[in-house]
C-alpha cells in the first residue's frame, strides 16, 4: 500500500506540465491583417465564426460595411453553437439582417440545442420557407424534450423526409422504450442505412431480447464498427459475458469503444481479472477506460490499484474528467489518504470542476474521514452554487466525526436558506446524533421523517433510530421500536444495529434475540456469530461463546481480520489484527497494553469485561 501512496506522489512535478493553461495559437497581427487586406472580409468572418473565434468574427463583421447573407449566417450559427443565444437573436432580429433558410435553421438549432422547446416553435411557425433539414431541426427539438406525440405529428405532416427524418425519429421511439412502435416504423421505412439498422439492433438488445437483436445483426446488409459495439453492449449488459467476448474476437476493426465496452462488460459481470488484462492489450486509451478501470478498482475495494491507475492516466498525458476525479478522491477517502487526497484537490482547482457540488461533497467526504473537518467546512463555504448534495455532504461530513450539534445547526441553516431537506439528509443528521448521544434530538429529528410525506421512510433511517438509542444504552427502548415497525425492514440491517448495542453494554438477553433472529436470516455471517460470542464472553458465559464458535467452526465461518494504517513523515504503517511483522510490534503491544489498564483504572472500561479483554487482547494488538 505505501508503495501506491507514493506512486500518486510521484508525479508531482509533472502535474504544472499537464494541467498548464495552453492558449491556441493564432497568426501574428502583421500576418493576419495583411490576410484581411488581401481576402474578402466576408470569407474572413466565415473562417474565424467557423474556427470558433466568436469575439473576433464580430468585430471584423461590425467593421465591414458590405456583409452577405453568408457572413450574417455564419456569425449567427456561431452565436448558437456556443450557446449565446442572446447574442444569435438579437443579430437575427435586426432591421439591417439578411437571411435565408439556412439563417433561420441555424438559430432554430440553437433551441434546439438549449432544449428552449417554445421559442424554437415559435420561431419554425414564423419561418417563411422551409427545407428537410429546418424540419428535421424542429424534429429533434421535439424528440429531445421527450414530446414524442408533437414528434410524431410533425413527422407525419412533413412534405417531404430524408432517411435522416425517419432515423430521427426511430431513435427517439428507441430511448423512450417504445420498441413496438420503433418496429412498425423501421417496417414503414422506404431505405434503411447502416444507421437504421444499428439502432434497432441496440434498441432490442436494451429490452432484453437480445436473441432478437442477434438476428437482426446477423440480416444486417452491411455493418460498420458502431453496429458491432451495440451488439457487443447487448451482451454486456444482459450477463452473455462469453458471447460479447466471441463478437469482440471476431470484429474486424475495434475502436477504443470497442475496448471500453468489453471492459465494462466485465467489470459489471464482477470479473476484474479479465477486465484487467484486456486494459493491459489495449493499443489506445481515452479517458473512459482509465475511468472505467479505476471505478471497477473502487466496486472490487481496490483503491490502492484505483489510485496507481489514476497515477498511470497522468503519464500517460491524459487529461481526467469529472467521473475521473470523483473515482480518485474516493480512492483517497478510502485509504484515508490526506496528502493524496489534497494533490488531487490541487489538481481539479486547476478545472472547471472545482465548482462542480457532487465533487465538492467528496471533497468534504474526504477531509472529514481524514479528521480534517475545518477543511471539509472550507470547501462547503467556497462553494458558489450550494444545493441539497452540498449541504448533505457537509451534514455527513459532521456526522462522520460525531459532531450531532454542529450537523443540527447546519440543519436549521439549510432550511433557513430554503432548502428542502431529503431522505439523505436524514440519514446524515440520525447518525451524526447517534454518534454524538444526542438521543432526544435523535428522536425529534426521526418524528420530522416520520411526519414528511414527501419522504419515505427507508431501512437506513430506522437503522440510525435503533443505532442512536443502541449506542446510549437504551436497549429496552430499541427493542420495543423494531417490534412496533409497520414497515418491516427488508434487510437486517436494523437488528445489526441492535446487536451492535447490546455487545457494546454486555447486554445478554436482548444480544441473544437479535442475532438469533438474524442468523434465521443470513445463516452465514461471520459477524453476527462474532458478536454473539463476545456477548456470551462478556457475561462469563464461557461455555454459550465455545459453542457459538464451533458453530462458526463447523459451518467454515470467518471473520475477516480488522485492517487499519496511519500515515507519519510520508510514511505509511499498516497494522492488521494478529499481524507483528511491524518493525516495532513489541513496543506497539507494550503501549497498547498500558492504555488498557489506564483505560480501566479511568472507568471506561466495565471491569466485568476485563478478564475476557486482558486474554484476547492479543487478538487486538498488532
């Protein structure tokens, strides 16, 4: 693990080279006013509006007194491919504008593009002359804003359609789910193309036919590397992990999609290994596999791998994105890795990520778990636009370190500003009391769930009621909770809480019931017999905790061994239950074993409880 850590440090220096700000390269101003002397200047706007040179395209438009209509529309489509549609209307509303057809399809684009559904039909019904591609614009503004019965009377009333027309609208009928209306209009169509028939195939195998879509793929009169990814993707995501990996061998050219797809594939199909090494043969990477490879890292707890992953992506020269980040801060949250944590945190200041909320609140989720909760609280304070995921990182981020009032001022705060707590911020303000024994603001918060209806109260709200009165010892109360439930939880996840409780105050009776009534449903977890027997233990019942142990024993049960580490000087020390291949194992056990008996001298441990801690305390130790 120490090695992964210093890998991600390794790069350090590299990292001014890979996020410095690059600024396009442009001809000098000698060369590109003689350019304008020599070329018409409504060439010169076409090329700049083209090139993305917005500010200068206007300026040079602004200064030419003889601008055609190619000029007006160009500067116009620029305007609305960059999403300045304020800019684009008020060209195209001038007295002085000249357009065409192709001018009002382009700002009808741009609408389209916003999703601005009634200003783009407000503007297609003024248009005084219209061509196939004007209505496959106003198609699409359609489709994409989910309007399929405006979709459908548009396409039916067309004078005139292309095969993008029917294409347009075969792929909108596909994402909806429509797939029976989706078949009778690839019946209708009077060509299909390579487009057409990719679709249907992609679409059929999304339903979960995918014997249906095969078929269809194996008809297909000619095929191109998109037709093969969607077969390929049918088989991934329907568990055929064999089949895809069969087309994928057999593909005649793959593109990286090709690659990320089969890789997807297994990753979801739990099967890392393989994963791994068709990452290993890939020629090329994006983005997408680096992304895709960490987050399988992260679903199979590997973070240490996530984070030597994300390592290799910056030599690599590839620049992350945001579903990049999020993975590597995880990573570091996971491995409690604050000076990682902090290099990546550079690293997207550097980005327009910085102000994005959902990485801010992993942000937060990485300070807090790294005991650095002032920092956690500075990210939440410079975040420019706060919503429910802000404030809800920040409410876990104090619950995570116990901090129940705090995370009920932030609370109030929150409803002050007119955000409307959800069932997340829930869960985040019952743990932070119960870890805080704030048990009636616990209460008083869990009678506000209760009494939303716009909440529905879920296995994990019930789990921190019965964990908040567990932890302060009101064991009597959280049993007559769980039995008064009218909605019976679907997991046992209540009943761990409890029994959790009841190890933690050597309550013997209620310890019994709860694991008795969860080992009726998880027979197999090795936690439960665990807790079970130290309750036994700690009431001196030796010969009840001897058989719950050879019950384990018998079944083939174990429990896995606590891991933790710590990081000093840029170095970190793991320490594993039973493990003393520590350097200085000895002198860690001696320290150990004196804050014990401070510990017990002090009263905060139960005496009744020392005999069965003083023998298994090697158990404990490094």
């Amino acid at each position: 693990m120490a090695a992964a850590l210093r890998c991600i440090r390794s790069p350090r220096l590299r990292l001014g080279a890979i996020f410095s700000c690059q600024s396009a390269t442009y001809p000098s101003a000698p060369a590109a006013e003689a350019l304008n002397h020599v070329e018409d200047p409504n060439r010169r706007i076409v090329e700049m509006a083209a090139a993305g040179r917005v500010s200068d395209a206007r300026s040079l438009f602004d200064q030419t007194p003889d601008r055609d209509v190619v000029s007006w529309t160009a500067l116009i489509a620029a305007y609305a491919r960059h999403g300045m549609l304020h800019e684009a209307r008020a060209l195209f509303d001038r007295p002085d504008a000249r357009r065409n057809v192709v001018t009002w399809t382009a700002l009808l684009s741009g609408y389209a593009r916003a999703r601005r559904v009634d200003e783009a039909t407000a503007l297609f019904e003024r248009m005084p002359e219209r061509n196939v591609v004007s209505w496959n614009t106003m198609l699409e503004v359609y489709t994409s804003a989910g309007r399929m019965g405006d979709a459908c009377e548009l396409f039916n009333s067309m004078p005139v359609r292309d095969a993008g027309s029917w294409n347009i609208l075969l792929a909108a009928l596909v994402r909806s789910g429509a797939m029976d209306k989706a078949r009778k209009l690839f019946e209708r169509m009077p060509e299909r193309n390579v487009m057409s028939w990719t679709t249907m195939v992609a679409g059929i195998a999304r339903s979960g036919n995918v014997d249906e879509a095969r078929a269809l793929f194996d008809a297909m009169p000619e095929r191109n590397v998109v037709s093969w990814n969607a077969m390929i993707s049918g088989y991934t995501r329907n568990s055929r992990i064999d089949e895809a990996l069969d087309l994928f061998v057999k593909i005649p050219m793959r593109d990286v999609a090709s690659w990320n797809i089969m890789i997807t594939g297994f990753i979801q199909n739990k099967d890392l290994k393989r994963a791994r090494e068709l990452f290993g043969e890939m020629p090329k990477r994006n983005v997408v596999t680096w992304t895709t490879m960490m987050n399988g890292c992260l679903q199979g707890n590997e973070s240490e791998m996530a984070l030597k992953l994300f390592n290799g992506m910056l030599l690599d020269g590839i620049r992350p994105n945001q579903v990049t980040f999020l993975g590597a801060v995880d990573a570091c949250s996971n491995l409690t890795g604050l000076s990682e944590g902090q290099q990546v945190h550079q690293m997207i200041c550097k980005t327009s990520f910085q102000f994005d909320t959902s990485i801010e609140s992993t942000l937060m989720n990485l300070y807090a778990k790294c005991g650095e909760i002032r920092w956690a609280r500075k990210v939440f304070d410079l975040s420019r636009e706060k919503d429910a995921v802000s404030w809800n990182g920040m409410i876990a981020a104090y619950a995570h370190r116990g901090l129940g009032a705090e995370a009920i001022t932030l609370y109030d705060k929150m409803q002050e500003n007119g955000y409307k707590p959800n069932d997340v911020t829930y869960v985040g303000l019952l743990s932070a009391c119960s870890h805080s024994g704030l048990v009636d603001e616990g209460l008083r918060i869990f009678e506000c769930v209760a009494k939303d209806r716009s909440i529905a109260v879920q296995d994990e709200h019930y789990t921190c009621l019965i964990d908040l009165c567990s932890r302060a010892g009101r064991l009597d109360d959280a049993k007559r909770l769980i039995h008064g439930l009218q909605l019976k939880p679907k997991s046992s996840t209540v009943r761990n809480a409890l029994l959790g409780g009841c190890n933690a105050h050597g309550n013997e009776s209620i310890g019994d019931l709860a694991a008795r009534h969860l080992l009726e449903a998880e027979p197999d977890n090795a936690g439960t017999y665990t807790l079970l027997s130290n309750i036994y233990a700690s009431a001196g019942k030796w010969k009840e905790a001897a058989k719950i142990r050879s019950e384990m024993n018998d079944r083939g049960l174990k429990k896995q061994p606590g891991c933790s580490w710590i990081e000093l000087a840029n170095k970190v020390h793991v320490f594993v239950a039973r493990d003393k291949s520590h350097s200085e194992s000895d002198l860690i056990n001696s320290m150990v074993q004196d804050i014990h008996h401070m510990m017990m001298m002090a009263g905060t441990v139960p005496r009744d409880r020392m005999q069965l801690t003083d023998e298994e305390l090697v158990d404990l130790q490094v």
